[in-house]
C-alpha cells in the first residue's frame, strides 16, 4: 500500500469545509454582514476552506496566507486544481506572513483550528488582531476557532477510526503531550495509523499557547473591534459536540468546549 499524503489524512480527519462555511454564513448573517463575500483566510494551510468559499457562490473571492510552502503547495496541486476555471481566478493561496497580510479589503477574516494559538505573546497577538481590523471593511467579521477546557491539558490520547476515501479505516490520534499550567504553553501531535498496521507518528505538531476566551475579548476590544461574541458548540444528550453553534453569553464546563470568538469591525 502506497503511503498516502499526510495533508489528504488531515484534511479528511480534521477539516469539514462545508460545515465551516454554513457556520460562516450564520456568523456573518446573525452579526449584520449577511452579504459577505471577500474572505481571507489565516494560516491556511493547504486553503481548503478558501477553496470551498470561491464553490458556494459565484461571487465569493478568498486570499489564503500561510507561511510554510509545503500545505501550500499541495493545496494548489490538489484543492485549486479541483475548481473550475472561474473559482480559480477567485482564489489566491499566498505564502505570506499574517502579521504582514498582503494588501486588500475583506469582508470576513478567518482563524481556524486554534492556529492563532501559535501566537505565545499578548503584544503578538494584539499586533496581529490590529493588523486584522485594519484589513476589514467596516462591519466586517474576523473569526477565531478556539478550544479549551479540562480535555485540552490532561496528558493522553484520544483516538477514533475514520473510513477515508481511496485509503481505508484509518486510525486518527490526538496525543497531548504537555501542558505547563503558569504559562499555559501546550504542545500537542497528531498520529495516524494505517489500514496495514504501519504507523505515521508525529505527523503534526503544534506548540501553542492556550488563550483563553476573555482574554481574546479583551484583547479584540483593545485592538479597536467594536463588539465581540461567542459562538459555542452545542452537545448532544452524551455531552458529543454536534457541529451546530450558538451565540452565548455564558458557557458550560465541558471536559472540552470548541468555539467561535467573533469580533466586529
């Protein structure tokens, strides 16, 4: 059995585009800018969420930024050479830093899967929430997918079997490996273990900072949105995250919580 692609792995475990943009459009509806059609999308990676934006309406544009050329690469070899013709030419994958965007006016702005985390100090990510609002029209949405809870710093693993196109079930896990409790630094790694028993260990690694939800808010209000809000994901009756989210102001203590962080410009 060939090896398959570890960004094909992750994007059938990890990635529901079409389930993120949904959640887009009821953010952006609920929040006053239902006709949001520039998107940018943060540390992309190989822009399969972009890719999706420029398929759901003829009109949508997306620019992705990431600064490592290897998802990147992929992303245009596999996700943009999916397209038509005219998606194509609305959507650009750049490799580019975030804290240094390339030049446009967007009408939502998009951190997903806790990438922001990657960003350890509070000066740090107020310049880029800062550099953010100063790419946004007015009103514009920016999006932050955050974790956390209980479940996000106990050491261990977690794993679950997933039937992947063109692969087989394929076992997916996610290993915490650290957590320092006055720093709040994480590091964390994704394994996959193949139809034929081989292993593919430390596929991903991320080192992040685990940022709370206040203090996200309080650093948008400081970088100049004018409002903020929470979209959490809701559980069903085995306390299983659905997909689904509202807007709260309050939040239970889940063993591990997922939510949206939204500010406004």
């Amino acid at each position: 059995m060939r090896t398959p692609n570890k960004f094909y792995l992750y994007e059938q475990s990890v990635q529901s585009p079409e389930a993120h943009i949904e959640l887009l459009a009821q953010i952006c509806t609920e929040m006053g800018h239902s006709r949001a059609r520039r998107m940018r999308e943060d540390f992309c990676g190989t822009g399969a969420l972009s890719c999706h934006w420029v398929a759901a309406h003829p009109e949508n544009t997306a620019v992705g930024l990431d600064l490592d050329p290897e998802p990147l690469a992929y992303g245009k070899k596999v996700n943009v050479r999916a397209l038509s013709q005219s998606q194509k030419r609305r959507v650009n994958l750049l490799r580019s830093d975030v804290l240094s965007p390339a030049k446009g006016s967007f009408d939502l702005v998009v951190a997903a899967n806790f990438s922001f985390f990657i960003f350890k100090e509070r000066i740090t990510l107020l310049n880029y929430f800062k550099k953010v609002r100063s790419s946004l029209v007015r009103g514009g949405i920016f999006t932050l997918e955050m974790a956390g809870g209980p479940g996000m710093i106990a050491r261990g693993r977690e794993r679950r079997t997933i039937s992947i196109p063109r692969v087989g079930k394929v076992v997916y896990t996610w290993h915490q490996r650290k957590f320092d409790a006055v720093t709040h630094d994480a590091l964390y790694s994704i394994h996959f273990t193949l139809p034929d028993g081989r292993k593919m260990s430390h596929v991903f690694e991320y080192d992040w900072r685990l940022w709370t939800i206040p203090e996200v808010r309080d650093l948008l209000k400081e970088a100049g949105f004018s409002r903020s809000a929470v979209y959490w994901e809701k559980e069903d009756k085995h306390g299983r995250g659905t997909g689904e989210y509202e807007c709260v102001k309050n939040g239970d203590n889940s063993f591990a919580w997922i939510a949206q962080v939204v500010g406004v410009n």
